[in-house]
C-alpha cells in the first residue's frame, strides 16, 4: 500500500464551513474513494496559512487524484469550489508532496 500526501489551500474564514461540509461528507462520494482504493484519509488545517494537507492510504494504481472525470466527484468539487482555491473545473488546486521520511 503507497501512502500520498497533497495540500491545497482554503479560502479565509471558511474553516468551520469546511469542517461541517467533510462531516456530512456524501456517502455516494465516500463509497466511490473505498472503492477505488482510498484508505486512512486525513484533511488537516493550518490556520495560519489556511493549506490544507491531505494524507491517505492507496491500494492499487488509482489515486483519489485520478477520479476527476467522475460525476459524483465533480458535484463535490463544483460544492467545495466556494470555499476552496480552485483551478476553472472548479477542482481545487492542489499540490502533491513527496515522502521525504516515515516511520511505522
């Protein structure tokens, strides 16, 4: 299993909104990422800059990064887009971060 990490950047004063939005995460949305290998995914904030890095788990080629073409995932985009920093699909933009150390 590949460990991947990405950040992206939150729009200023939209923390709460955001954090509200991934509790009622959709459950169409969270079945398409287990399905498509998506494991041990966290979001964390930093308040002061308001990036936000993305840590998951991946079983198989495909990434949570590889779904965009997918209806579910481009409604989830279109609803985040208003509190996100986001390229013209309304994809956020996001940046992918090279492991530099783990340990288990």
């Amino acid at each position: 299993m590949k460990r991947l990490a990405f950040k992206m950047k939150l729009k200023s004063g939209c923390r709460d909104e955001y954090i509200r939005r991934h509790n009622a995460i959709w459950p169409d949305l969270k079945a398409l990422l287990s399905a498509s290998g998506v494991r041990d995914y966290s979001i964390y904030l930093d308040e002061a800059t308001n990036t936000l890095l993305a840590v998951q788990s991946q079983e198989g080629e495909q990434t949570s990064q590889d779904l965009g073409s997918n209806p579910i995932v481009q409604r989830w985009w279109k609803y985040m887009s208003d509190i996100m920093e986001t390229n013209p699909d309304n994809s956020p933009i996001s940046v992918s971060l090279e492991e530099v150390f783990h340990m288990d």
